[in-house]
C-alpha cells in the first residue's frame, strides 16, 4: 500500500501533539491505526517521503545508530513548552512576580505609598470603588449604554487589583496558543529586528506582550527583537500606569502615547494592533464601527495583525463575527482566526489584592474563571 506526503503530514502532526521530539518510526502507530499499512515501514522509506513535509513543518531531524535511525525534532515546539510553563501553573493561569512590582510602582505614583501599606488602610475604599464598577459593568451590558467610569482613584485601584488581574493573561494565551498550532502556526510577533505594535487603550495587553516576550527570549527566541509601542488612553491617570507597567523592559526602546488621529499618519504602519475591550465600547453603529476598524487595517504592515479582545457575552460574539465577516468581505483583511465560543481559562487567585476581592474570586460561587471571545485579523 502506498502512502502520500499528506498522510505522512498527518501522522506527523498527531505525533507532534504528544511529544516534541520523537524517532521518526514512532508514525507507523498512526498508519497502522489508520489501516493505512498492515506492518511497520522501514524509517529510510517514511524519511523519503517525509522530508519535504517536515522542511514546509519547520522541524528538525538528526540521524542517530540503532534501529530509531531518524530523530523528528519541533524546535519551536521546545520553545512552546518553556512559555507555556510561564504562562500556567498546573492547568493555572498566574499571575508573575514582576507584574505584582509594576501595580505597586503604580500604585506609588497614584497614592505616594506602597501596596502594602494601601491595602492596610484603604481597603473599604478600594472595595467600594471594586463594587462600584461591577454595577457599572453590568448595567452597560444590560442596557446597551456607555457609563463613565474610572472617574476617582478608588475604581482604579480597584481595576489594578481585579481587571488588570483578569485580562493579563488573555493576550498571554493568544499570542502562545497561535503560536503552538504546528500545522498552521500564526507569528503574531514575527521574529525579526524592531517591531511596531500599536494598543488601542492602555490595559493590560502592552504588558502581557513583553512578558511573552521577555519569557521567549531567556528561551532562545526573539533575541535580538525591540519594541516601539504607541498606545490611545483618554484617561491620564490609566496612560501614566501604560508607561510604569513598560518600564521594566529594556528592548522597548519607544513608548509614545498618541490620538487616533495617527490613524491618518501616512508614514506610520503597525505589525500588531490590539484593540481590548474597545470595540463594544466604541459609541458607533455597527456600520460605522465596521468603517471604523477599516482604518486599523490600513495601518498594518505586510503580513501585519489586528487582535480583537471583547467581553465574554453571547450578544458580543455575534456582533464581533458580523463585523469580521464585513471587514474581510470588503477586501481589507483576512480572518486568521475566531473564537465562535466563549474562552475560559481558569486564574489563580492573586496575592496582591483585597480579602474582598479575594474572595470574590474563589467563594461562593468561584469567579476565577477568565472567560472573553476574540478574533484576529491579517491584513490582506
């Protein structure tokens, strides 16, 4: 029986969700299994057909004495599985040590004092400021209206401690988990020189991007990689904390708060742009947020991606599929990806907060659970 470059792709790949390095015999399982032969192939046999679909894999192989002959091996793959273990603990997304130093840089500069000792005083406070936003939250999504929040420093220590918390680790996720997929792996963060990201809002995506990053460079990956970082935020006090939480990262080199009026500048172009928990935001008709998006997409570079984060509710998922499908059917861009369900990851309870909002998280009705939807785009 005669076995195909696709069924060797196939094997390949199957292998490849267990282990990252393997002797390349160990697909004869996937073709026995599949009645695609009756008994074993010899490896120099499967290594002929297998070695243009491994180059177009992007793996590596290295021959070795004995009967295994062939060593597979997913260099990208070894990489993964050291982000990945930065990312969660134990099925656990967490929250790093770092992070918790940058919310207490920021808290210095809003309250002349360290958390610490904020926690100690003013925890009333920051549990009235907390509350305050959950009603506020769930009246916008109720009633489909915009409401101002943010507006006294109780609400944001109450986001630094609890949203700042909760939306780490989405964009984490995103950037690893398009990263992992071997047969149609999607560089959000292309591996070359200098990188121009854009974030439409000041929360916690610019951080959680150079996380990632710095993780992958002690890996061995995005080595030489520097960032310039322009970002959007009305509120002064949320694009103050923008710049402490990207202090600590020496390979950004630029951090320039700007309007979206750079959506006009010619000579400017983004090889990633974040729009978190905008969208929905955006007081715009459907059309008109759909025209409105446009114009990020124009602003991408060749082979460039827009991500778009939106809150985990049923109405938010289809808008943000309608308004993708007209974006692509208009000709600006291409869906690389969207998550037609809700994403959940569950987060470990953080250190770093009040009891309150401690307990929030875990009792009695566990809200440790990270659930949001999102979709990217690539310019076309």
């Amino acid at each position: 029986m005669k076995i195909d470059a696709e069924e060797i792709k196939n094997a390949l790949l199957s292998v490849l969700k267990q282990k990252r390095e393997f002797p390349i015999g160990e697909i004869n399982d996937y073709l026995i299994e599949k009645n695609l032969i009756d008994e074993k192939m010899d490896f120099r046999d499967i290594f002929d057909i297998a070695e243009p679909v491994m180059r177009d894999l992007g793996l590596e192989w290295y021959g070795v004495y004995g009967h295994h002959g062939i060593i597979v091996r997913d260099p990208k793959g070894v990489v993964l599985d050291g982000l990945k273990n930065r990312i969660e603990v134990d099925g656990w997304a967490h929250i790093p040590d770092g992070v918790y130093g940058s919310i207490d840089s920021c808290v210095r500069t809003v309250f002349g004092m360290g958390l610490e000792e904020v926690l100690s005083r003013y925890e009333v406070e920051i549990n009235k400021g907390f509350n305050a936003l959950k009603s506020k939250y769930r009246k916008e999504n109720k009633e489909k209206i915009q409401i101002p929040k943010y507006q006294d420093k109780w609400e944001i220590m109450a986001y630094l401690l609890h949203y700042f918390y909760v939306n780490y680790p989405k964009l984490c996720y995103i950037l690893f988990e398009q990263l992992e997929k071997p047969e149609k792996r999607v560089e959000l963060l292309p591996e070359k020189d200098f990188l121009n990201i854009f974030d439409f809002g000041a929360g916690p995506a610019l951080r959680s991007i150079c996380d990632f990053l710095e993780d992958a460079k002690t890996i061995g990956s995005y080595i030489d990689t520097e960032l310039g970082i322009y970002f959007v935020e009305e509120n002064d006090k949320f694009a103050e904390v923008c710049e402490i939480m990207l202090d600590d990262f020496d390979f950004v080199t630029k951090v320039q708060r700007v309007g979206d009026e750079i959506l006009n500048d010619p000579y400017l172009s983004f090889d990633l742009i974040v729009l978190s928990n905008v969208v929905s935001e955006l007081d715009m008709s459907p059309g008109e947020k759909v025209r409105y998006l446009g114009k990020f997409t124009s602003k991408l570079k060749e082979n460039g991606h827009i991500i778009i984060l939106e809150p985990a509710y049923d109405s938010q998922r289809d808008d943000l599929g309608c308004m993708c499908n007209e974006l692509r059917d208009e000709g600006s861009c291409e869906i690389v990806y969207y998550s037609d369900k809700i994403v959940r990851k569950r987060l470990k309870t953080p250190e770093m907060t009040t009891k309150a909002i401690k307990a929030y998280f875990e009792n009695p009705k566990p809200e440790n659970t990270i659930k949001y939807l999102y979709a990217i785009l690539k310019r076309t």
